[in-house]
C-alpha cells in the first residue's frame, strides 16, 4: 500500500466536503476496505518473500531436480502456491483480513471436491487442515498479522513455512 494513501484519501474525502458543502465525519478512512487492501498486500509481500527464499533454495541447491516453484492462482487477486515434488503449499485468501495456509499432495486435491467453488472451500476452510494467519487491529488503527493471537513476523513466518515445505516434500 502507498505509505501516503491516507493522506490521499483525506484530500480527496475534504474535497468532496468543500465541493458539497455536506461534512462527513467518516471521511478519509474506511476500515473495511483498508482491511482488504492490506490483505491483498501482506499476500504480495509473503509471495515476494517466498520467491525471495525459493530463489536462494533452488540456487543453493544447484540442480533443477526438486527444485520450488511458485505460482500464482488463477481466478485469484493474491493467492499462490509452492510446489515441489507434487507437494503444494497453498495461501490463500478467504477474506478480508484472514488467510489460509494448506499442504497438499499430487494424492490429495487442493479442493476435496472437484466440483467445489474456491468460495465454497474458502466458507469451510476454518474446519479443514492447515494454518489460519489473521489481522487484527492494534492500537492506533495498526494493523498486525496475527497466528492464535500471537503476532506474526514474516521473516519467520516465512522460515518455518519453507523449512516445512522442504522437509516434507523431499522424496
């Protein structure tokens, strides 16, 4: 997100006020929608660290047997996943605010149904296996990323996910 977004957004909603001459005491922040553009960024930001990791793994490593790859998922805005060795690592949206993260095999499909929307699994994703990161807002209108209440640091975030992603997809 723009470091002065917030700036923007409150020219532009006091704008509106001297043009209309109505006063909105709302205007210039809106917490939903920051909400999901700070998903949408913390995704960019976890993608980019995880290519940032792969791309030291795979370098590393020096062979182009097992090596991680990275892709995008269609008909998403963010989410993404990691694969190696018919093992996948999957972020995912499932709304403003909440991600969540799943492993999966070539054995078992991202969707148990093949006939199931990703909306339908992201409804039901709070009872399937993996992880749920969530933000929640500090004090001052911070947003932080947070797993089971505790705050989340990306690099180590990043770390652990990775470093369970490898072991676990070694063949």
């Amino acid at each position: 997100m723009d470091k002065i977004q917030w700036i923007k957004d409150l020219v532009v909603a006091e704008q509106a006020m001297e043009e209309t001459g109505v006063i909105d005491v709302t205007a210039g922040f809106d917490p939903e929608q920051h909400l999901t553009e700070a998903t949408y960024d913390f995704m960019r930001d976890l993608k980019a660290a995880f290519i940032e990791a792969a791309s030291a793994f795979n370098q590393m490593k020096g062979s182009t047997l097992g090596t991680v790859k990275i892709y995008g998922i269609s008909k998403t805005a963010a989410d993404f996943m990691l694969f190696r060795n018919g093992y996948k690592l999957i972020f995912a949206v499932a709304g403003p605010g909440i991600l969540h993260v799943r492993f999966n095999s070539i054995g078992n499909p991202i969707f148990p149904n093949p006939q199931e929307s990703l909306q339908q699994v992201q409804a039901t994703a709070g009872t399937s296996i993996g992880d749920t990161l969530k933000a929640s807002w500090g004090a001052f209108g911070e947003l932080q990323w947070t797993y089971e209440g505790k705050a989340i640091n990306l690099d180590y975030l990043v770390r652990y996910y990775m470093t369970r992603f490898i072991r676990e997809s070694t063949k």
